[in-house]
C-alpha cells in the first residue's frame, strides 16, 4: 500500500512539474518509421503545448504513419507535397507556432530518427523555461565509444571551425533537439538555407546577434550508425562549411577585386593621365591608386563582410592604423626571413603578406568591424 502511495505521489509530482512546460515540440520528419511513432506518443503524455510534426513531402506509403501521429491527442501534422528540406520544413512549423501559440515559451525541436530520449526533450524544455533570453542545445558527447567514426571526426573538425571563426566552442554544432525561444524566432525565420545548412546558419545568426548559446549534455544514440539520417555527409557537408567561411570568402573576394582596381587606377594613372616627364608620376599614381582602392576595400568590408553599422569615422581610423601596421610588419619581416634563409625576397613576400592576409581578417572581425 505505501508504494502504491509513493507511486501515485511521483505521478502527481510528475503531472505538476510538466503543467509549467508551455512548449511547443516541433518535429521536421521525411521517410520515419515507427521509432516516431513512439516518440510522440512519449511526448504527448508530457503536457506540452503541441506537438508539430512536419511531413516534408515524404512518399504515399508512409501516410498511415503520419495519420497515426495526427490521431494522438495534442498533435498536428503538417505537410509539404514535395520535400522543401530540414531547414524549410523547420520554418514551416515555427511559423505554425508563431500563429497559433504566440504566448508559449517557445519550441524545443527534435529528430524523426529515434536519436533523442523523452527525458532529455524535457531537461531542454525546462531549461528553456528557466532562461528563454538563450538557445538550448543538447550536445552530444563525441567521444563516446559508440560514436560512427564519420560522425565524431566530422562533428570535431566542424567545432574546431566554429570556434576559430566564431568565438565559442560548441561540443555539438549539428544536434537537432535544441531550444527555441519565441521570441528570437522572428529573425530565425529570416534565415538563409533550406536544408541541413540552416541549423549551422541559426548558430552563427545568434553569434551575430550576440544570443547566448547554451549546451547541456544529453545521452549519445546511434542506431545502426545513423543509417535512417538524410543528411548527405559530401553535399551537406559542403554547404555548412560554405556556410561557415562564407564571410572569409567574401573577404578574399573583396581583396581581389580591389587588388585589381588598384592596378587598374595605378595604370590609368601613370600611362594616361600624369605626364611621362614628371619625375614622381609613379610615386603619385601608386599613391592615387591604393587611397582609392583602399577606401573601397574599406566601404566593402564594413557594410558587405563584416556587416557593422555606424562607427564610421572609429572603424576607418583602426583600419587605418592595422594597414600601417600590417605594412610596417610585412616590409620587417621580408628583410629578417631574406637574410635568414637567402630566399628570393618576393617569394618571401608572397608568403609573408599571405599569413597577414589571414591574420588581416581577423583583426578586422574582431578590432575594426567589430560589432
């Protein structure tokens, strides 16, 4: 009789602690089987707001599954015809919960896959509720014995970048159970990719809007080495780290551009404007070319790669100062490495300004366009 009691006073416990869980589930889904089935019916004996399943175009014989879904009490499917992909079937059920549950917390996603457990869906949705200022992520544990070797070493490296391009150091940068608040999902509604791309670009949107990035542990499952995943190791693999330098390409590109606009003024300069005769035609045409070069190398750089709004006349004097410095640098270094090793001195240079050039992009993020 006293466990009976005991039982029925953790029930009740239970039943109290998960009436404050004001959160919506959201749950993009392509081709599952009955490992969703269950997970839902897991979640729908939780309290939660809703439970949103999208349909992303899967094919007609999984219909009585989702059918199945939509039946179970609190839950709503929606579809897509054809499959729009991870990122697109995510804006679709975040729309769904701006419309519908404008007053909830906010939406803890989770996998089709059979990848998350109830209880740790539940430590994100609370810990959403405690904290809706951050996202919630729930990391798994790469070093886990019974991690696939593509996974851990593929999830490592991707960390590794994010930390070097971001700041922060996430233990898992591809999990699908994360923490929304609603009031971020505005803005996360904005974002570029449609597919798995758009989880990566969510996590450098909130490093852009200086959103707190929060992870706690979950349990590390793998079944059958991820061989129900959708997401293609080469092709999703290239548009996340796309993703990732997209800033630092855009960098590169800009530097070739205006590169080849200095050269060009610096020609125009010197062969058809200033007088062959005159005796600092070169020093002023180089002096012409690289203050207008650079001006837009600046404007470029501050309002295309780096985004930073306003400043103007701070930015432009740190530009000023790092190029000073990076030129008084590039010319000391040339000298010292020409003696050392005896090498032609331009292919120390080229070597030298190279290794400036990557440092030149961090200095600018963070000092000059910092935002």
């Amino acid at each position: 009789m006293k466990k009976s009691q005991a039982a029925k006073r953790r029930e009740r416990q239970k039943k109290q602690a998960n009436k404050s869980l004001n959160i919506t589930i959201m749950i993009p889904s392509l081709n599952p089987d009955q490992k969703l089935i269950n997970y839902v019916r897991q979640l729908s004996q939780e309290n939660f707001r809703e439970i949103v399943v999208i349909n992303d175009g899967s094919s007609e014989k999984y219909d009585p599954i989702f059918d199945e879904i939509a039946s179970i009490d609190k839950c709503t499917v929606l579809r897509h015809k054809v499959n729009k992909g991870k990122g697109r079937a995510l804006k679709t059920g975040m729309k769904y919960v701006l419309e519908n549950h404008p007053d909830c917390v906010g939406i803890v996603t989770g996998d089709a896959d059979g990848q998350h457990r109830l209880k740790d869906t539940i430590r994100v949705a609370r810990e959403l509720i405690r904290d809706d200022s951050r996202l919630i992520l729930g990391s798994r544990n790469f070093n886990s014995p019974n991690i696939p070797a593509r996974s851990s070493f593929g999830n490592k490296l991707t960390s590794w970048v994010f930390a070097v391009m971001f700041g922060q150091k996430l233990m898992d940068t591809q999990t699908g159970l994360r923490g929304i608040p609603l009031k971020i999902v505005p803005s996360m509604l904005k974002i570029f990719g449609e597919r798995f791309e758009y989880e990566m670009n969510m996590l450098i949107e909130c490093r852009k809007q200086k959103i707190e990035i929060y992870e706690i542990p979950i349990d590390t499952i793998y079944i059958d080495e991820n061989s129900s995943s959708h997401f293609n190791p080469i092709v999703d693999s290239v548009k996340i780290y796309l993703l990732i330098f997209r800033s630092f390409f855009s960098f590169i590109f800009t530097s070739i551009g205006c590169t080849l606009l200095d050269l060009a003024i610096f020609t125009i300069m010197a062969r058809f404007i200033i007088p062959s005769d005159f005796h600092y035609r070169i020093l002023v045409a180089t002096a012409v070319a690289r203050v207008i070069s650079a001006t837009v190398n600046f404007i470029v750089n501050k309002n295309v790669v780096f985004h930073k709004k306003g400043h103007i006349v701070s930015s432009s004097v740190k530009y000023f100062c790092l190029a000073v410095i990076q030129m008084f640098i590039s010319a000391k270094s040339v000298e010292f490495l020409v003696g050392l090793l005896g090498w032609h001195e331009t292919i120390i240079k080229a070597i030298v300004d190279t290794i400036l050039f990557i440092f030149n992009y961090f200095f600018q993020k963070k000092f000059v366009f910092k935002k």
